[in-house]
DNA sequence: GATGATTACGGACGCCGTAAGCATA
DNA sequence: TATGCTTACGGCGTCCGTAATCATC
C-alpha cells in the first residue's frame, strides 16, 4: 500500500539502464533485490511496468517514469531543504551559473565579499535545468540561471519548490552577422517573421528552439546547426560567419536587432534558499 | 533511509489538524502509531519536526510542510495516471469546470455527445486548483478552468505533470459600473494604471489580487471587498453598484474598458489525460 | 550454454497495536 | 487530575540476501 520510494527510484533505475543487473549495480543491491522491488511495484499498483527480455517500459510504465522522477527530485529538494535548517552560517559558498549568468555570478560574489567571510567558494558552470536540480538538492548553495520569459513571468524550472530569490528582466536581441540587412533596424522584429530563418540550436547557452516556438506560438524553427558548448563566445562566432540566428540577451549582441518590445524578455535569476547574502541588483 | 511516504501524510495531517491523537482518528492508526510515524521522520531526518502541545511545526518541520503536500499531490497523481492507463474506454464523464468556464465545458460535452455513447455525466463547478487536483488524482475525467496569463503561459497551477490538452485565449476587460467615465474609452488600460482603485477580491471566480499584482509586476491592489461566491452574476451585481473594479475575460463584461493590448489574456485550458473526446474549440 | 530475470526460503528489521509511563494544561 | 504524547514490548508483515530455477539470446 505504501510503496517505498526506493522501489521508484529503483524502477527509474532499471529502466534507465535497461537492466535488472545493472541497476542492481549501480544501487548496490543484488539483482534479486532488484527485481523484488519491481515486482512489488508491479504488485501494488496491479500491472506490469516493464517488459522483460529486451527490458522496456510498457504503457503503464511509462507513465509512471514521468511522474517518478519529479517526486524523487522533490523527495531529495525536501531532504536537503530540512537540513539546511540546521546549519548553521554558511561555511562555503558554491554557487553554480550558465553560462549567459556567469558575469552577473562573478558580480554577485564580488559584492557579497565586503559583509561575508573568507569562506570556501566555488563557481560552477552549467546547463540550466541540472544547476536547478543541484541547488535544490543541496549540492550546491545558490544558482544563477537565465532564459526568456514573458515580462514579470518565473522561468520554467523543474519543480522543485525552490524560491526565486531575485531577477533581473533584461531585452533581447536576435544576433545577426555583420553587414546583414536587418542590423541595426529601426523598429523591432518579432520573433514570428523568422520561423523560417537558419537558427542555430544551442541549448547549452540559450533557450532551445522548441520552447522559443512556443512562446513566439509558432511552429518551424528548425535548427541549421547545432552547438554543444557551454560559451557565448563560441555561438557568437557561428553567428558571425553566418551559420545562423541566436536569440540573445541585448546586452552581449554586437550586430543584431531589437525583438519588438515587451513580448518577450531575458531573465536572470537567483536560486537560493531565503537569507542568501547573494544579491543580482547591479 | 527510505522514509515510507504514508510517514509524510501523518505529518502533515498532525500538523494540519494540530493534533497527533485527531490525526489517529482521521488516519485510521492509533495515537501510538502516529507518535511513532512523527518520531521516525524526525529520526530520519536528524531533527525535531513538531512542537509539542501545543502541536506547532519547529522551522524545519515548516519547511517540509511545504514540500510534503506536493509530494504526496504528485504521489497520488502518479498512481491514478498509471491505473488510468489499465481502464478500457471511459463508462463515465465526469467534469469539472471553473464559474468561468462552465460555459465552455457545456458546449464541450454537447459537442462530444455526437461521438460519444451516453455515458454517466457529471459537472462539477469549484475553485482552480481543486479542480486540477481532482483531475490529476482521477477524481475527474476532465476539467475545465481558467485564469490570467500571459500570452502563450500556461496557468500556474499546481505541480501535478498533468498535460494541457488545449486551451483558448481572450481578450481582458476590466469591469466597471455603468456610466463610469473610463467605460468604453478608445484606447485600452494599463493594469498598472489602476493600482490604487477599489478592487474586489474574488478568488472564486477570478484570478486573485495577489497573482494580479505579480503579472502587473506592481505593489498595491488592496481588495475594497471580498466575494466568496463561485459564480460570475453575483461578482457583476456588485461592480455594478460600484463596489469596486474587476479583471474579466471581456466577453463577459458589459459596461467595461479593455486592457491594453497583448500584456495579459484570459486563458481558459482543458486538463485531461491523453486521449480525451472533449475539444474546447468552437 | 551463458547471461540474466524469477522464485524459494530464511534471517533481520520495521510497522503498528496494546498497555504502561510521563508531561503539561 | 485529565488529556495527550511517548516509551516498552510483542506479533506480524516486509525487505533483502543466498541459492536454486527458469527463460531467452
């Protein structure tokens, strides 16, 4: 009836892997063990979650893997928020970034410097969604993430009941090689005239195409090109040779053009638990 | 280690109710038991969780209230998804809709009525959230609701994984007495602009003052007059006496000024698990 | 036949009720 | 003193490892 949490994260395990052993493995379990939890999963809720020989989620199980993750991130953001409590003064300070966030990360130390001690400190740079993930689970004490947003909107985070404890809203500016036509425009474009330019995909550094097309409610948006680094400069140099579109905060965008106004912003934001000594405020 | 989640749900109750023996009545477990579920979380987690007589959450136990009830939310959600998955082709409709969109869940279930058999039909009218609940733990088929947004946004609305299986967005007015000197102006108002008027504050049938000013991204909007109502009629009675302002979809607005343009909608989205007959469009 | 999942079984632990103890209003 | 939470203890169910069985590549 009450389903232990160490059989989801298990069944998370073992479909991860696609193996009983494996899993069994990586928890530091026996295969039979493992193979107990699934089968009192399977018990539980009166059907089978996986197929056996290849090992595949069925329908049922599939369903649950969607689910199961997200309440293992909360079990684990609710452990480490608990603790947290009774900790005492911050003995280090290890503060992740993305990469478009790192500047305002660096500023934000350098200020809480002046009232915090010399403690241990460590800046980590990363994709947005594990920074999330690792702030929220203790891992690291504060996070500096960015994306776009409608005005005055949260960015969409996995859920993990962490506090946004500041933004910063900044415009944003499409990224255009030099000489384009389109630089340097008088009035803004909007995101909709360029479905079908080349963009470039970069969800390393900016917000992926797919979710751009859906606060732009397009469809297309069809990646030219991919690029897996975690650097603006690296992107900026794509775009300058021309291999493609980046949607960029105005502020790093050297030839490029406005977005039309307020449909859509740049959000920097400050993940910490309450009584950070962190501020964004420039 | 594994903390069985049936612990969380006792904490939660005591904490909700105050009391670990009325928790035992609620919960079926003697005043032993719920002592003893108390005390392992707190053995698990290192720390005291409740204050004892009077019954009150220490500042870690808080902080774990807030994560627990959307665990357990998201624990029941998953269950009812899964199981959902097992039953064959739906031998009931029930539905659940906000005051504001019962409309549109009428019209939905007459137009699923050519396609579907005559299946038991229930409609059920409540608040928001309660209605997203009820979907996500299969207490509802589907549900109907709506609220404000900004363009594209979906609804905030509690943590349950439940997709959003369509949705239509509307203009805003904001309601006013007839004869009311802004009614009718040519060019649209800005919320903002209203701050410091006499609003009504009626979160049974319309987004909250306090969502309203984070969307308006402003302090203020101080209620004149609270409404408890769940229908719209009575809302309009009292904006028509002149008993202060409210934010509506401008359908609905008779004597009104709309908001400036794409800023906020009224968005109204249809929850329901994957598959589902019901269509909101028109 | 080898790899890998399941089943059988036993020891240990954990859950929960009864009943006695203890603290606070 | 009475109400209400905690502790002591015992039965029963559950968890998990070892080892044997079964199935699939």
């Amino acid at each position: 009836m009450g389903v232990d949490p160490r059989f989801m994260r298990t069944f998370v395990t073992v479909a991860r892997l696609e193996s009983f052993s494996a899993a069994a493995r990586e928890l530091g379990y026996t295969q039979s063990g493992v193979s107990q939890h699934v089968a009192a999963l399977e018990a539980d809720l009166g059907m089978t979650l996986l197929r056996r020989r290849p090992v595949a989620p069925t329908e049922a199980g599939a369903r649950l893997l969607e689910h199961a993750s997200a309440i293992l991130l909360r079990l684990d953001a609710a452990r480490a928020e608990v603790v947290r409590t009774a900790s005492g003064p911050p003995g280090r300070a290890h503060v992740g970034a993305t990469p478009l966030s790192a500047g305002a990360a660096a500023r934000a130390l350098a200020a809480a410097r002046r009232t915090l001690p010399a403690v241990e400190t460590i800046v980590r740079v990363g994709e947005r969604d594990a920074i999330a993930v690792a702030v929220a689970t203790g891992e690291l004490d504060a996070g500096i993430v960015d994306g776009i947003a409608a005005p005055g909107d949260p960015l969409r985070l996995p859920d993990t009941g962490l506090p946004v404890a500041e933004f910063v809203e900044e415009p944003l500016a499409i990224a255009l090689p030099p000489g384009h036509p389109l630089v340097k425009r008088r009035s803004g474009l909007r995101l909709e005239d360029l479905v079908d330019a080349r963009w470039i995909e970069a969800p390393g550094v900016t917000t992926s195409l797919a979710t751009l097309a859906m606060h732009a409610r397009a469809e297309g948006f069809r990646p030219a090109l991919r690029y897996d680094g975690l650097d603006v400069g690296g992107l900026l140099a794509l775009v300058e040779v021309g291999e493609g579109l980046a949607l960029l905060p105005a502020r790093v965008v050297e030839h490029g053009v406005a977005l039309a106004s307020p449909a859509l912003v740049h959000r920097t934001e400050l993940l910490a638990p309450e009584g950070t000594a962190l501020r964004l405020a420039d």
